[in-house]
C-alpha cells in the first residue's frame, strides 16, 4: 500500500464475511519491518554460509554431547576425513584425552565458555597435527563453534628458523674475524665479540655507532686522507685494505647489500702477520747483504792491506805541505772503508758471543765519554739518567758499545746546529732494562720510520745504512728489540730492551 505520504509499507489483510448481519471484518497489520528484517536475516545466512563454506580454516559446530553437527570443506581437509565421515564424530575422538594439558584447557573452557589455544591432534590416518583453535559456547543455540587451523607447518618454520638462527649465531660470534652489519648510512646494526675486541669498543656500544665513527681513527694504508673521508662507494669491496693507526694495522673488507639495506664488514688484526712479513723481508734482504759481504771481506781487503802498507812507507818521504794534506785525505777515506768492510763482516758472518755479567750504566757512560769530543765540536751536550737500581746484565760488552756509537753518533749528526741528546736507563718489570736515546733533530717520516735498518738506507749524506742494521742485529742477538718513535720537527727517540739474563746463562746458572 502507497500512502498519502508517498511512503511504501507492507500489510498483512485478514477478512472475516458475515460476522454479523451481513457485515465483513477485515484486520490489516503491518508487516513492513517484519519482512525487511527477514530479508535481513536470509541475506545474513547467505553471507554466514558463503564464510562458512569458503573459510581458509575448519569450521565445525558442536552440540551438547561434543558431536560435531556441522562442518566445512576445510575440516574435511584438516581431519583428512570426508564429510559424511566427520559429521556425528566427538572431538575427543581425535584427542589425546592423558594429556594433562587437554584437562586443564577443558576445565578452563567449562569456567569461561571460551578458549584459544594449542593442542596436539591425531588423524583418523595416525599423522598427528597440532592444531591452533578457537572454541566459544553459543548458548542460544546450546552449541559450540570451535575454528581451528593448521600450525604445524608454521610451527616447523619456526623451529627450522630458529636453528638457522642459532647456527649463524654460533657462526657469527665464534668467527676467527671480526664481522660488522651496517646498513646504507653506515649504522652498525649488529657486530661479534671479535669485532669489539679488535676496534677496542664494548661490544654493546658498539651496536649503537656508525662505522665511519668507530674507524675514523685509524688511516689507509698509503692513503692521506683518515678512512671517515673516504667513501666506501669509491673503493672496490672485492679488495681487501688495510686500516693503520700507530699500534696496530688491521685487514678491513665489506660487502655490499648482501639483504636490502644491509651491509657486511668484516676485520682481521693482521699487526703480528705484518710485523712477521717485515721481519722475513729483512731477513731475506740480510741474508743477501751477508753473501755479498763475504764476497767484498775476500776481494777488497787483501788490496787495502797492501794499500796501507805502502802509504805507510811513503809517509816518511812525504815533506811538502800540500802532499802531506793529500796523505791525510787517502789515510782517512782508506780507515772508512776499513770501517765499512768490517760492519759487512759482522753481517756476513755469525759473531762468537760471550756474554758477560756487566754493568750497562758504565758501558753506556763510556761511550758518552769516547764521543764527548765530537759531541762538542758540534754544540751538542748529552745527559744521562738512571732511575731506580739498575742490575747487572749478561751481554757482550764491546758490542753493545757499537750499538750505542751507532745511535748517538747519528743522533749527533743529525743536530748541525747542536743541541741535547737526553739518555736514560731503567728496569722495565723485573727481567728487562729499557735505555732510550733521544734527540732534538729533525725527525723522520713515518715512511722512513719503517726502513730503518735496511742495509743501504741512510737519511745521511755520507752514510751506508749498514751501521743501524748491523745495531738491530746486535740488538737481536742479545734477544732484545728496538722501538723508534720520531716526529717531523721534533726529534727521534730510540728505545732499547735486553732482557737482563740470557737464557743460556740461566741454563748454566
């Protein structure tokens, strides 16, 4: 019926003939809202079904006594049973009904009237599943729905995750190098214990830095610029570099994008490799120069004696002036190359030591006092200092005072407008003795730093290099070492350690 409003509704008409004297009764009742809500309704049950049907996971509908009364395609599926097959079926008929954790799940669904939660299921084929499910009591209706879904699967995902995770743990901290994960603005996002260890950081702040901060200390190897103004994208990550800083050299290689926006670096501590390659390098280099020594000890020196021997002769004959200067010339160019030979042959061949209990204080004191004379003509003063007792050591004393002529004559030729030459001897712990050698000089690079003591290097106008390697040798035979700190402008400091017995010695002792 259409209204005088305009508006449709819906009635319901019942009529009722001669109810009384030939009159009708009719009774109309509208059912607009009525029809509109089951309209509603059907429309509802249409959606429910469509959901229920297609639903990813099973669906099942319980009555009291725990049957199952209806179900979709996907518990056909999860219960591997046809539908005909799981209708009428119990729950507890695919439960474990001794595990305890089933009883305390059951007791809290009866408290509550709902559950989620986890549980092992067997199939009707014996294949077991663990089953994530969701059960709530619908109580006008006296039923329960319960939705369950499959979680073995993401289960053994998980477990297979976390053992990959573990096992790239066990792999990522106990790697003999140190590795580093960054991403692309160089924040460190996780890093080993190796790696803290080696740029000396907590391992924990290490994981809140930038990576150019942490190694804006150290400087690449035969580069100028520190490594924070270098860009890693201008640099090669198939090539490995080298990281430096004045104790120790470290091996620094990455990888790009090894996952999105993550990097991978990766350091080693190559200092004692370095050392041990400069070391060889040396040795090789010796081994040459002592070969070659020999050659020269045999070839020039039987001529230099016959040489001396007759500018002896005609010494006396000598009597004009300028002859005599030209005497002086020859004499004193033939005592340096008697010099030079004799440092070859203490390279050429090993040297018959015999150690002695000797005080290092006079030795040292001795030699001072044999250049005392050169060191006044050039203006420079030189100083000793003694702290603490100084013990006698075993060495061999004639050798030990070339060493030391060695470093202080060069110390006195490199200061031409004089100076001090500051000496100083004390213990160092309670098997060794550490004398340092300083100057006021002019210093030296960091590159010439490392070459001193190859044979032929000299920062010297005159000199052959062979009188610092002929000292390092000396120096290593006494098993001691020799450290040299020098700076541009400012000097050079030579550190020497002996230890204060010789092993032999206490062997015999």
């Amino acid at each position: 019926v259409r209204l005088r409003s305009g508006e449709d509704r819906l009635f319901e008409l019942t009529i009722t003939s001669n109810i009384l004297n030939g009159f009708y009764m009719s009774i109309m009742r509208d059912i607009t809202e009525k029809r509109s809500m089951e309209k509603q309704l059907f429309k509802s049950e249409e959606r429910f079904r469509e959901v229920f049907e297609n639903a990813m996971d099973a669906i099942i509908l319980m009555n009291n006594d725990g049957r199952i009364v209806k179900a979709n395609q996907s518990a056909c599926k999860i219960f591997e049973l046809p539908m005909d097959q799981l209708l009428n079926k119990k729950m507890t008929d695919f439960i474990d009904q001794t595990n305890q954790r089933y009883h305390a799940i059951q007791k809290q669904y009866d408290q509550k009237g709902e559950i989620r939660a986890e549980l092992l299921f067997r199939m009707a084929n014996g294949q077991y599943k663990e089953l994530e499910f969701t059960s709530k009591r619908i109580m006008f209706d006296s039923q329960d729905l319960t939705i369950l879904r499959n979680v073995s699967d993401r289960k053994r995902m998980e477990k297979e995750l976390r053992e990959s995770e573990l096992k790239f743990r066990k792999v990522f901290n106990g790697s003999m190098d140190g590795i580093v994960l960054f991403n692309n603005q160089y924040d460190i996002i996780d890093a080993n214990p190796l790696a803290g260890k080696i740029l000396s950081t907590p391992l924990e702040q290490l994981k809140t830095s930038n990576l150019l901060d942490v190694i804006s200390g150290y400087h690449i190897e035969n580069a100028a610029s520190p490594a924070k103004t270098i860009s890693f994208e201008e640099m090669d990550n198939d090539i490995p570099f080298l990281l430096s800083d004045q104790k120790r050299i470290l091996e620094f290689s990455f990888k790009r994008n090894i996952i999105q926006n993550m990097n991978l670096a990766m350091l080693r501590d190559v200092t004692e490799r370095k050392e041990l390659e400069e070391r060889l390098r040396k040795s090789d280099t010796l081994h040459v120069v002592g070969e070659l020594a020999a050659g020269i000890a045999h070839e020039i020196r039987n001529p230099m004696t016959a040489l001396k021997g007759f500018i002896q002769l005609l010494k006396g004959s000598i009597q004009n002036e300028d002859h005599a200067l030209y005497f002086n010339v020859i004499t004193s160019e033939l005592k340096r190359i008697e010099s030079i030979i004799t440092e070859f042959l203490i390279l050429a061949k090993p040297q018959a030591i015999m150690y002695e209990e000797k005080n290092i204080v006079k030795i040292m004191q001795d030699t001072m006092d044999l250049l005392h004379a050169q060191a006044n003509l050039d203006n420079v003063q030189m100083h000793l200092k003694c702290e603490g007792g100084i013990p006698l050591i075993y060495c061999e004393p004639n050798q030990l005072k070339q060493v030391f002529i060695n470093i202080l004559k060069n110390a006195i030729e490199v200061m031409p407008d004089g100076g001090n030459v500051y000496v100083s001897i004390k213990p160092k712990g309670d098997d060794h003795i550490i004398i340092s050698l300083a100057d006021e000089g002019i210093g030296m690079t960091e590159d010439k730093l490392k070459r001193l003591g190859e044979p032929f290097y000299t920062t010297k106008e005159r000199g052959t290099g062979l009188g610092l390697m002929v000292s390092y040798k000396i120096i290593e035979e006494h098993n001691g070492k020799i450290e040299v700190e020098s700076e541009e402008g400012r000097g050079t400091t030579f550190h020497l350690t002996l230890p204060i017995r010789q092993h032999h010695e206490e062997e015999e002792a």
